[in-house]
C-alpha cells in the first residue's frame, strides 16, 4: 500500500523464496481535473525470519499507536477517530483482543512519545517518508540515519513536498470492474480510486482517494453502495512517481523492509514505481 503502514500501510513479511511480480495496479479517474492515479511497485518479498516474528512487530506497533492514541484522546472509540481507527485496523489485522485491552488499560502508564516524520532518498532517487512514534527523537533520528546508510540511503530535506496529506478508504475489490470501480469513485465523491492487492494475501482491493475533510462523507457513501469497508486513514500519496529498475527495485525493498525493522517506525511511505 501506498503508506505502508506499518499496520496496513504495516509491512509484513512472509517465509517464501525471494519473487518478482509485477501486478497491475490500474487507477481510475472520475475526470482529468482530478489527481492522477498511482501505479504501486511491484511486491519483492524476501526472506527475513519466521512469520511470527513479523507478526510480533506489527502487534507491538499497534500496542504503542493504541497507547498513544489514548493518551492524547481518552480510551472511548466513540469519541476518540484516532482510537477508533486503530481498533478497525486491529480488527482486520487479526490483533488479540487482549492486546487491545491491555494496551488500552496501560496507556497511562507509557512513557511520553511523539509522532515525527524523517525525509529520506533512496536506491534510484525513490523518496520515502518514514513515520516514527519515540520518546527520543534523536535516537531515532540516529537510527533511521545508520540504517538509510547501510542500505543505499540518506536522510534528505524536501522530500514531503513531493506528497499531498490525502484520506485514503479501502474496500475489498473482488468481483468489481474497472468501470464499476469508476462509477462507485463518482457515486460516492472520491477523487481519485486505485485498483491494488492486499500485500499479505493477495486479495484485489480498491483505494477510494479524497480530502481528508470528505473522508466521513466518501466511507459512509460507500456503505450505502454496498461495500464493506475494511480501512480508512490519512495517507501521504505522492505527487509524481520515480521509475526503478528490476535492480533498484530490490535494493528499495530491501532497505524499506530494514526500516520496517526499527522499533520506533510505524509507516513509511514512497513514490516508488516499477519500470516499464
């Protein structure tokens, strides 16, 4: 996804061989005036331990966003959006109810953190936004940087210019066409809608892309279309695209997944594409 939160933007890795796919990823446009679709790169999954482990990351990066999230904006979903889209992910992501629990019952006693967002540049000239929740930013700041180095990067200022602070709503995408995925865009005022596929299990989805303010308007006519609508968040949805080769593809993937590695990372995102 595009925002690769580390929870559905939450990057997971899975035990299989190293491939290379190329799935399409068709944006459809209700009009010209709208903004321009986003063609995701292709998925490189690598070997990097057991699935549980990876599961174990993205659990406890949601436990922290929870804890989080309650202290800024008290332990009730109903009037707290940031927690209450939390608990949706959680929801779809399969978390244990009693993580949830306990991680909404210990907020108070967490340690003061901070969300900051680090600017990088990647293999090809990629740029990727890295989103960390710490309670030191200058380690993290530290961290981020040894880890960009090893890997082909650098911390770079200006790379948020080229991202526009999008909501983003995701819907299953079986069984519809492109031109019912356009017409539903249009019924329910959304700018934008990408077809994709879920990176854990391959499952077609639709973005639906809007303004953050028509972001409740867009989700609840999409209800009344009929569709089920498993995320909605605030998205960074890159400007214009950097074409990568096969090559730099790898080495993208590769230093995105170290970085997913990092405690204190919670979603990265990238205007990454494959190259034709």
């Amino acid at each position: 996804m595009a925002g690769r939160l580390l929870l559905g933007a939450i990057r997971t890795l899975r035990p299989t061989e190293r491939v290379w796919r190329s799935p399409p990823v068709r944006a459809v446009h209700p009009s010209p005036a709208l903004c321009a679709g986003h063609n995701k790169w292709s998925k490189v999954k690598h070997v990097k331990g057991p699935k549980d482990e990876a599961r174990g990351r993205m659990i406890a990066k949601f436990v922290m966003m929870i804890k989080v999230a309650v202290k800024e904006g008290g332990p009730n979903p109903d009037m707290n959006v940031n927690l209450a889209q939390l608990l949706e992910q959680c929801r779809n992501k399969n978390v244990p109810k009693a993580s949830i629990e306990a991680a909404i019952k210990n907020a108070e006693k967490a340690k003061p953190a901070s969300q900051h967002i680090f600017e990088a540049r990647g293999p090809g000239g990629c740029l990727l936004l890295i989103e960390v929740l710490t309670d030191n930013s200058s380690r993290s700041q530290q961290d981020i940087r040894g880890v960009l180095s090893r890997n082909g990067g650098m911390l770079s200022e200006g790379a948020r210019h080229n991202f526009s602070r999008k909501a983003v709503v995701v819907v299953p995408g079986q069984n519809v066409t492109s031109e019912r995925a356009l017409e539903l865009a249009i019924e329910a005022g959304a700018q934008d809608v990408q077809e994709t596929e879920d990176e854990e299990d391959d499952a077609p989805l639709l973005r639906f892309i809007c303004d953050n303010a028509d972001l409740r308007k867009v989700r609840a006519s999409l209800e009344e279309l009929g569709m089920k609508v498993t995320l909605w968040d605030s998205e960074f949805v890159p400007r214009a695209l950097s074409p990568l080769d096969r090559e730099q593809l790898e080495a993208a993937s590769a230093l995105i997944e170290a970085l997913s590695d990092c405690p204190d990372v919670v979603r990265i995102w990238d205007n990454i594409q494959a190259q034709s």
